[in-house]
C-alpha cells in the first residue's frame, strides 16, 4: 500500500479493496516509525484523522458517492490555516495559534474527503529555502538524513517521499514547493497566479504566494488541482479563467502535447552542477524521442530576477508580518512595560534571524527616499520578466531548466551565508515575479543519490498542458517510483 | 504705533463614515453600541490568512459623495496600505489610498449669509477603513475594542479655504446636509459619524511686514459647536503667542492641539508632528478599480438636486425667508415633503409655515420623518388651500394637522367635525356683530373717538365677536362688517 500512488490509492478505496482508515493506519504506523527522524510533521492527528477516515469508508459502504480524494491521506503546509490544532508557520510567535477558521484549500481538501493527517514543517513564515529557518523542529531529507530536504516547503515534500501522506499542500513565493520537491524527488507544481485561493494561507510575500500540491506523480498533482484550483469569493486576486465549466487537470492527462516545443535558455544554467545539467539535458532527451522540438529562447532580464524578488517580497512580508505584535494573539513578551515594548520585545523575541533580516529589509525598500531606488523599480524589472516570459512563449510550448542549481546540500552549509541561500532559488524565482506556472518533476539523481528535479515553465493558466508535458515525460522514465531507503 | 492685521487660515481633514450595512473588507456588520468585539471576524482583526474583499456598496457611496463634491472622479483607482502600529488598528497597516485617491479637484459651496455661497475647494476624497478604539478604562491596562475596525470611511481634504470658526462650521452643517441627502452617511458629530481636523494658522502683516504663524491640528472635536470654537481659539491663541514669541511657520513646525470641551481651550499634544514614515505600496491583495462610463452614468444619476441649490431656489422660486428655506432643506425627507406638497397644488409660504411649525414640532416629538407622520402630501395641500381660502383659520389649521397625523382621516372631514369650518356668512356674522355693538358701548365711543385708543377698541371688539363664535368666524370677514358699522 505504501507504494501507490494518490489515484491508485483512492480507487482501491472507492471499489473497497481497502479501507481508508487501513490506509491511515499505516501512514500513521510509518510517522510512528520514522517521523522522529525525518521531522516533517509539526503536528499530526490521529484521532480526527481516523474518525473521518471511518466516516469514508462507512459513506462507501453504504453506497454513497465519495470525493476526489476519498479517503486518501494528505498533509498540509503549517501556513495553511485550519479550525483544528496549531496553525504555527514554523514560528515561535505563532507556537499556540489556534485559527478560527479553515484556508479555501483547507475547506476544498475536506469537501473533497481528503483525510488531512498533519501539518508539516517549513521555515518560518515560509522564509528559507532549506526547512532550517523554522523555529520549531528540524526536518531533514529522507534521501539524506545529514542533506536538507529544500524549502520552505521542506516538511510537505519530505513527507511525501517518505510515505507520511500520498499528497501535501505547499506554497510557493520564490519556489517553496519546486526546490524541495526537486530535493526530495516528489512532483511539485507551483499555479498561476491567482489558480488557488489563498485565503487561509498566512501571508508571507501576497503577490507572490500561490499554493500547489506535492505528490508522487504528475497525475497525481493534477488530481489534486482539479481539487483545489479555481476562484474564490474571499480572494479578489483569484480567478476562474480556463477552469470555468467544470473542467478537469486530470481527464485528458495521457494525451500528451503534439508537436510540443520546448524552450530551453542557452547559457542561463551554466553555473549548475554538472550532474544537475547532465540529467536535464538527458530529459531533454526523452522528450525529443517522443517527438518534442527543442528551440532557444531568451530571458534577457533573469539576471535581476532575484534582486528584485528580494525588494518585493521582502517590503510585502515587512507589512504582512506587522501584524505578530503580541497585542492580538499569538506570543507577547512578558518583559514588556508599555505597549510598544509589547510589539518590540515579543517580536525580538520570538520572530528567528531570517525573518528579521526580511523585514528589515522590507522595511528599509519601503521607507521614504527609498521607495523609487527600489520597490518601484523592482517592480519595474518585474514587468520585464513579464515581458520576456510573453516573448519567449511566443515560440515555444514551456521552458525546461533544472529546478535549483544544486542537489539536496549538508544541514548547516549555507545557514549562515544568507547570499549563497538565496542563490538556492536562481531559477524558480522569475516564475512567482512573471505569475506563470512552474512544475518539478524527478528527473534522476547525482552521484550521492541525491534527487535532480527538471523544471518546466507554462504560460499563465496553462497547468492543464503543463501537466501533460510531465506525463509525457513520467510515462517514458521511472524515476517517480523510486523511494528513499531508510537505514531503519 | 505699530499696525497688525491678520487673517486667519482654515483648511479641513474631514472622516466621514459610510452608513453601509457591512464593513469596508468583510461582510461584519457595521453596526455601534453593541458589546465589545461583538461584530467581527478574522478579516477585521486582522487573523493571519485572511484577505479583504471589497465592499461595493461603500465604493458606489463615495463616488456618489465625490460626484456631489463636485470632483473629478477616476476611472482607474488602486489600494494602498498605510502603516503604523497602534493596538486599535489589527493588522497594523491601514487599507487606504494613496496617490490614486477616487476623486480630486472639487468644491463645496457654503452659505455665507445675504443668499450668497462660498466656494470652499477640495484636493481628494478617498475611501479606507477605520481602526478600532482604545478603551481605557480597566486600571492599569487598556482594551481594544474592534467592533468600529473596518467601518468605511471617506476622507475628504479640503484646500485652505476657509477664514474663520463660522465657516468652518458652516461648511459641516452642509457636508452634513449633503451625505445626509445622499444617504451615504449618518452624519452625526457626536457619535463620530463626522470627523473634523481643522489645521489652521494666521497670516499676520504687522508693519507692511508679513508673516505666518505655525500650524496647528485640532483634534477631539465631536460637535459642530466645538469645531467653530476651537477655531475661534486657536485664532485668538496663535495671535497671543506671535505677539509674545513671535514664532513663525517652519517647515515640519505642525503641532497637533486637543479641544477641551469642558474649558473650551485647546491643549498641546504634540510639540512636532513626527515625520511618519508610512511606508505606503500598493496593496497587493486587492484589484485595482476600474470605472465604465455606463457605471459611472448610473451613479450620477442618483445625484439629487443639492441642499444649498435647493435652499436657494426656494428663496428666489416661492419667496420664503432664507432661514425657513434653511429650516425646510436641513432634511432630505422634509424638503421632498415640502417639495410634494407643493407639487399638489399649495401655496409655498403657507405649506412652509405649516411644515415648519407644526410638522417639523410633530416629527420631533414622535422621533420620525415628517413624512412619517401619517398624513399625505395630497391631505396637506387640501389642508393649505383651505387656510388659504378662509374655510378654516390658520390656527384651527393646525389643530387639524395634528388630528390628521393622528387619525389619518382627510382635512375637509375633520373640520367638520371638530366644527372648525369658519363663519363667513356676512348675513349671520352681522348679527353678532350687531349684539356685540349693541352690548359694549363704551369700546364703541372708544372705536370712533379716532387715536390710540381706537385701534385697541377695535380688536376688543373683533376678540368679543370672535369669542362669540368660539373662535369661527373669518376675522378678515369681522373686520371688514365692524369696520362698516363704526364709521
């Protein structure tokens, strides 16, 4: 049972060859067993998990129709806002927040009977690229116990590979859901901008974050979209377009793209590892054997993608996270005598290191005399990316590029060189700042064994041929069916 | 001997609430007096998560209110957010606007007495949400209130326009007038519906040399009184002090200064505005509004005809004093009534002193709308014409107001019946007249002697006839026959 995948699961579920609380159990028994290791769970639910799960299999039992998800075992990112247990972020100024409501995503998981068994780790408020940033556990990748898993969705990818959950939600701003999935050879699809609700989903750079799911294969994600996707009342920035009608990601997934085109960037990835290049060209590869025309495109602005990142989401989360005071909910500083030493001394005290340097930063591109010199022109630049993501697809179906210029790195190796951290993210980036959306497939492993992801890059709202372009590819290769060995 | 003149410079940062029925980014009911954090929800307070979602209705207000303020209204508006700490404002940043604001360039006219309107100019209006209140009453700590969190507000800031407390006044009571028209607001001071901060200085030329005194902000002003007073002070307060220090406006040299209602003084409560830095960008959870024409074109349409304009018209159209006029346009429902009224057929001035004695008296004791009172437009014109042509007198005219309001029946039906109908009867108020002739022979000498006793003679003799007939008879009818029988 450990090996099948999400759809697999749900149809043994749904014809009642096996029960969901069977799979509960089981999940549960490999948390027991080797979550202390992997840390990807800040919190789990058992009880609830397998009351709803029961609930399932008694509505199939009785005959009755079930969700997309019925029954199947599924996690959640801790910065996705549920009813029940903690809704931390990774942070300590949020350890005992209790949301008084459930995200979108949350609620569509649920409506689709989905059985949500935990929240897991990701650095603190989603600022890291490594899970080390969160402030309440470690999660290490379960490829590598020493390597990080990625992040910041570290947790939901770990917990994917490692057979915690058939499914996870994470969210991406800079490329939280593709580098971790690409360290943990899970898939990983980032949407278009404004394809999820993300209301519920504690804000960290709004104009960037967008939700998508972690799974073990491309079918598998687009079974979680149909899920999820579409627009939301409670989120203005949200939209329908292309989804309207019913329409479905995973009906239609074998049909592949005829005379697909594949843009690739000369040039733009020489700084990777070879063995990432390696494994991206050999990609390359299998798509030609299919028929796939291979063109050159040009991404003359990528060069600032990062910088202007880094002004953008760093001024919205230094105003998104103005709101962790300690006055409202959330940690408050004993220490304090006035109500401003209640704002300075609980957020010193309880926000991490990076998250300070974020808001700081933020605040600093913000402040007045510096707002044009920067904000204003990364906002500039990001029109530009924009821009050359419209010309490039002008010629081509997607981009394919290696999803992070390095396979999973040591615990502890780029912890405190921030710059270097930061360079984790070269290639996902642009994405988030275009809108567009951007998938991570496994597309095989270095000389550790250690996972490479391939990244493919859609036009805006284009997830449903994104999703056919990595079937394509995952019906030609087995890489989606290897699991991690645990040295138990 | 030194000369010094000066005149004073008013300029107003007005918050008007917007009497929605739900907030500005969530559907909590707008909604006071209720027990604390009673009406709101994770997007009000602020929970981690949550987005705001726009509330149409308060947009459609203020653009009605722009439209009405004369602005130019923008047909491509964007959200910003504003931000400051401060525990009665959740999030700790404040959904505004900021360089796209959704209406600039207007103009408020005021009256300024003689029939005559100032034009008091106006930079923007722009729509955000209010914070919540501090509440600090529970010893040692404070308590957050965030019922008002999210309420719409339209802030609207005019030019320097204004040159004294009573035009400042002047111009509130006609805001007032206007949202109340438009029905885009309560409008009540007191209850912080309207929000006023007059920034004011003096322009002083002592000597043929000309200075200007620095600018102070007058916060904590919640009745139109108040607003003019302070005003009246500061005037008074910034002269003492040039005079003393001769302390002139500097850039940065704005202080911010609280009415005390209680000393009527205003009190120092910051030395220098800080320079706030806050740090406004665009609000990335929100779209930015578009306007179409035929949007547009539907609110204008519920433009109405403006207090002041309507004020004014019915000085010059049906000749009533400005003050009544003032009286009758103070209320939307009062005007329209009047306006109704008339449209039947009655008589402006005679309407107006109906409506604004006993109608307007009437509405104010049973706490409602003139137009609440239960009787119809069609009813008070019958009831004018009646008074006009003499069935009933002007008094029993309004005796048959109030039981109209009270049964509803027609006004023709209730002078009969509370027998209000006049003598006009020449033949049979002669003879009472005879009798009363007959029976007063002194007033009579008195009536006919000529001088000042004759005049005083005359009335107590009209009094007699009229108190014969229990008040019915047609005095003008009384007169003309006394007058016959004396000479």
């Amino acid at each position: 049972m450990e090996d099948l995948t999400a759809i697999e699961l749900r149809e043994r579920i749904a014809r009642g060859e096996i029960t969901s609380v069977a799979a509960v159990e089981s999940v549960f028994s490999r948390i027991a067993g080797r979550d202390g290791a992997v840390g990807a769970y800040i919190s789990t639910d058992r009880e609830r998990a397998m009351a709803r799960a029961a609930e399932v299999d008694r509505r199939i039992a009785a005959g009755e129709e079930v969700g997309f998800l019925g029954g199947v075992p599924v996690a959640v990112k801790d910065n996705m806002c549920t009813e029940w247990g903690a809704t931390t972020c990774g942070s300590k100024i949020l350890e005992n927040f209790h949301s008084p409501y459930n995200a979108t995503v949350v609620e569509k998981l649920i409506a689709a009977d989905a059985i949500i068994v935990g929240k897991t780790n990701m650095d603190e408020f989603a600022m890291g690229s490594s899970t080390e940033n969160s402030g309440l556990k470690r999660t290490v990748n379960p490829w590598d116990t020493c390597r990080v898993p990625g992040g910041s969705s570290g947790g939901s990818a770990a917990a994917v590979a490692a057979g915690f959950c058939y499914a996870a939600l994470g969210s991406d701003t800079g490329g939280s859901i593709r580098q971790p999935a690409s360290f943990c050879s899970v898939v990983g699809l980032k949407p278009t901008y404004g394809r999820v609700s993300r209301y519920g989903l504690v804000a960290y750079g709004s104009s960037l974050d967008q939700i998508g799911p972690l799974t073990r294969t491309v079918a598998d994600a687009a079974l979680v979209m149909d899920v999820i996707a579409g627009h939301d009342p409670a989120d203005s920035t949200s939209v329908d377009e292309g989804i309207a009608g019913g329409c479905s990601y995973l009906e239609g997934i074998d049909k592949g793209v005829e005379k697909l085109r594949i843009g690739i960037v000369p040039g733009l990835t020489t700084g990777a590892d070879e063995s990432v290049q390696r494994a991206v060209e050999a990609a390359l590869e299998v798509y030609k054997s299919v028929g796939a025309e291979i063109v050159e495109v040009e991404m003359p602005h990528s060069e600032y993608a990062i910088a202007a990142y880094y002004v953008i989401a760093t001024a919205e989360a230094s105003s998104n996270l103005a709101r962790y005071d300690g006055v409202h909910y959330g940690y408050r500083s004993t220490g304090a005598e006035d109500y401003v030493e209640v704002y300075s001394k609980s957020r010193a005290e309880a926000f991490g290191q990076e998250v300070k340097r974020r808001i700081m930063l933020g605040t600093y591109a913000l402040s007045s005399g510096y707002y044009d010199a920067y904000y204003l022109k990364a906002l500039k630049v990001r029109n530009l990316i924009r821009g050359d993501f419209a010309v490039a697809f002008e010629k081509c179906d997607c981009i394919m590029m290696p999803v992070a210029p390095t396979t999973a790195f040591r615990i502890g190796e780029k912890i405190n060189d921030p710059l270097t951290m930061y360079l984790s993210d070269v290639y996902t980036i642009a994405a988030n700042l275009a809108g567009i959306p951007g998938m991570s497939i496994p597309c095989g492993f270095d000389h550790d064994n250690l996972p490479i992801g391939l990244q493919i890059l859609g036009p805006t709202f284009s997830e449903g041929k994104l999703l056919r372009i990595g079937r394509m590819y995952e019906k030609e290769t087995d890489w989606c069916r290897r699991r991690p060995s645990f040295a138990d | 001997m030194s000369s010094i003149e000066h005149r004073v410079i008013v300029g107003l940062e007005i918050h008007v609430q917007l009497c929605t029925e739900s907030k500005m980014f969530c559907r909590c009911a707008v909604e006071f007096g209720q027990q604390a954090n009673s009406r709101v929800c994770p997007v009000c307070i602020g929970m981690p998560g949550v987005l705001p979602v726009m509330n149409k209705k308060a947009f459609e207000c203020s653009v009605l209110a722009g439209l009405a303020l004369n602005c130019r209204i923008a047909r491509f508006t964007k959200w910003d957010r504003k931000s400051y700490y401060y525990p009665d404002l959740p999030k700790n940043y404040q959904i505004s606007q900021y360089d796209m604001p959704l209406a600039e360039e207007g103009f408020i006219e005021i009256p300024v007495g003689g029939g005559r309107a100032k034009r008091i100019r106006i930079i923007r209006a722009h729509l955000e949400e209010d914070a919540g209140k501090n509440l600090h009453t529970a010893g040692s700590f404070s308590q957050v209130d965030l019922n008002r969190a999210g309420t719409p507000l339209l802030e609207i800031v005019t030019e320097p326009d204004l040159s004294s407390g009573a035009e400042a006044r002047s111009l509130a009571v006609e805001l007032q007038r206007i949202v109340r028209y438009l029905g885009v607001s309560q409008g009540d001071m007191q209850k912080g519906h309207m929000r006023f901060e007059p920034n004011i200085n003096l322009a002083i030329t002592k000597d043929g040399q000309k200075f200007r005194t620095p600018i102070s902000e007058i916060k904590n002003l919640n009745s139109f009184r108040a607003l003019e007073r302070s005003i009246d002070y500061e005037e008074h307060r910034q002269l003492d002090e040039f005079l003393e220090t001769g302390a002139v406006l500097e850039t940065g040299s704005k202080t911010t200064r609280g009415w005390d209602d209680d000393r009527e003084i205003t009190v120092l409560q910051r030395e220098k505005e800080e320079s706030h830095d806050y740090r406004y960008f665009p609000e990335p959870d929100l779209v930015p509004v578009e306007l179409s024409d035929e949007w547009l074109e539907r609110i204008r349409e519920r433009l109405c005809e403006l207090p002041l304009s309507r004020q004014m018209r019915y000085v010059d159209q049906y000749g009533l004093g400005e003050y009544d006029a003032g009286v009758l346009t103070a209320e939307v429902a009062t005007s329209d009534f009047f306006e109704a009224v008339v449209a039947c057929g009655a008589e402006p001035k005679r309407t107006c002193n109906l409506l604004t004695q006993v109608g307007l008296r009437l509405a104010n004791e049973k706490r409602c709308g003139i137009d609440e009172l239960g009787v119809t437009a069609e009813g008070v014109a019958e009831l004018v014409r009646m008074v006009d042509h003499g069935r009933v007198s002007a008094g029993a005219g309004e005796k048959i107001f109030e039981t109209m309001s009270d049964t509803g029946k027609d006004p023709d039906l209730l002078a009969e019946e509370m027998n209000l109908i006049q003598k006009s009867d020449a033949g049979e108020l002669e003879g009472i007249v005879d009798e009363v002739i007959g029976e007063n022979p002194q007033a009579v000498e008195d009536a006919t002697s000529g001088g000042k006793k004759s005049k005083k003679a005359v009335g107590f003799l009209l009094g007699q006839v009229m108190q014969r007939t229990k008040g019915r008879a047609n005095p003008k009818v009384v007169s003309e026959i006394l007058a016959g029988k004396l000479n």
